[in-house]
C-alpha cells in the first residue's frame, strides 16, 4: 500500500495531492475517493488520517490542496475564492477519472466543512459522480454569518472592505486570522474554534492560519445546502450535534432535501470529528456507507 505525491492542472496553475493506493486491486478498475479541506485547511491537516482507512478497505484516494495553500501554486498566498476552489475540485474530478485503474462512473467526492460544502456544489453540477460524504458541511452562509458574535462580523468585515479596496489598487492582500478565541478578530471564534483546529496540525509542522480578507465577504452569499435536492446519488451527512462553526440546524434543513440523502450525527462540536474516539466513530460510518453504495470490490 503506497502514498505518492502528484500533480494536476487547475485553471492557471497547478494543484499538489497524495494519491494512495490500495494492496491487490487486481485487474478490474475501482472507484477512488477524492478528498479536500475546509476553511484555510490543508491535507496534512489528519486528511491523510481518513485516506489511509480508506485505502486499507480497497479504496483509491487522491487528496489535494487547493491553489493558494499548502503545497499547490498560486500568487497571492492564502487567496481563499470560492468560485476557484470550485474549479479545482472540477479539476481534480476530471484528474482522478484519468487515473490507472479508477473507473471513471465511480468517484466519490469527500469534502470537510467548507469544502463539505465545495462537494455538494460540485455533484449537483456533474451527474457522474458516484456519491458524496460531506463532513461537518458548510451548508448556509447566512446561518454561519450569524452564528458569529456582531462585533466580531463588523471587524471582519471592516477588514474584508479595506482589502478588496487595496486589492483594486494592486497592493498586497490584508490578512484575516482563521480562527481564534471568543472576542478575537477571526473567522472562527467558536470557544472550541482555537484548540480544535489546532489539534489538527501535526507536531513540527507549520500551517499558516490567515487568509486574505476579501473572502469574509462571500460567505454570505454561499449556500451550498440548497443544491443538496438536485444531487440524485447517495450523499452521507457527517453531522456534528454541538457544531457552533457550521449550524447543526441549517445543515439537517439542507439535508433533509437530498433525494438520497443519510444524515448521521456525530458526538461533539465541528472539530471533534477528526480526532479521537469521534473520529473512529465517525470514520466507521463513511466506510458502511461506501461498502453499501461503491463498494470497492465492483
């Protein structure tokens, strides 16, 4: 069972991934699983965590980061865009459906909080997709916008202002923090935002945790939950009970209108997914759900 760095091409540049590969996938062409991050979020982020469960259950898995993080390309660094990020999942789609051995009528798209909602986006817009797990889903910009103290939503967007102003007069973005502590200047300020997210980052490793702030702009104005009804293959909503980043309430309303949609609740708030005896529970569900609708045996 083998990790290999890889490469693909994304609009104006180029996206950096893992691909995994499973022991004795014989002959027959498989599904693969593709995988990506949330808000400001990068594969070593405990990706690789998921990937690797996969992969032992027979599962080809291709995790990216997107352009502007981590080890992808892109100038400006941190440039969070929606409509950007959308494209590299176009891409990497495409990409994984090229791939030795992968069946192309059988990707899976995984996406994690803000790419939980990247994903729901993505398979309303492409009908081969094979299913979709989407984790912790950012699914209505409006309930996020408002899950965020009012002080802290006119600082952010303050900042948001003044960079899209800079950024029309060609200076360098200005920067948001991601998360931090109640009361903090960030994008996330839920009481488990800081230690959650950086239980995530590995011992030794360095993660950048701003983006610019133009980005604070769009998130209201991004409800990937409402494409949840015109998805007809199976979704999986990994759904936290206590989640204060991306609403319980607004994700189970989105949820419900997938025609195929299976909602599973998890214990905690958004970040106890990833770790943990939440994580193991939470990772057991997504293998049934894809043992039940692309198993990787054909």
């Amino acid at each position: 069972m083998t990790r290999s760095d890889v490469t693909f091409r994304s609009g104006d540049g180029t996206c950096a991934g893992w691909l995994y590969e499973p022991a004795g996938t014989g002959t027959t062409a498989g599904p693969v699983v593709v995988l990506a991050h949330g808000l400001g979020g990068v594969k070593e982020m405990r990706l690789d965590a998921f990937a690797e469960r996969f992969r032992d259950a027979g599962y080809r898995c291709l995790v990216f980061d997107y352009r502007h993080f981590g080890a992808s390309s892109g100038e400006p660094r941190q440039l969070l865009d929606v409509e950007r990020q959308l494209e590299d999942w176009r891409s990497a789609v495409a990409h994984a459906r090229t791939l030795e051995g992968v069946d192309p009528e059988r990707v899976v798209l995984w996406g994690t909080s803000f790419g939980g909602g990247h994903v729901l986006r993505t398979a309303a817009r492409d009908p081969r997709v094979a299913a979709v797990i989407a984790q912790c889903p950012f699914t209505d910009g409006l309930a996020s916008t408002l899950a965020v103290p009012p002080v802290t939503s006119a600082k952010v967007t303050a900042l948001a202002v003044r960079d899209v102003v800079g950024a029309r007069r060609g200076r360098e973005p200005l920067m948001v923090a991601t998360y931090g502590p109640p009361g903090s200047t960030a994008l996330m300020t839920s009481p488990d935002s800081a230690a959650g997210v950086e239980a995530l980052v590995p011992a030794g490793l360095e993660v950048r945790s701003d983006v610019a702030a133009r980005f604070a702009l769009d998130i209201i104005r991004y409800f990937p939950g409402r494409d949840a009804r015109r998805i007809a293959v199976p979704v999986h909503f990994a759904v936290c009970e206590d989640d204060a980043v991306a609403p319980t309430r607004a994700t189970l309303r989105h949820a419900a209108k997938a025609p195929r949609g299976e909602v599973r609740m998890q214990p905690g708030g958004h970040f106890d997914i990833y770790v943990g005896e939440d994580f193991e529970h939470n990772v057991a569900e997504q293998l049934a759900f894809l043992a039940e609708h692309v198993p990787a045996g054909g």
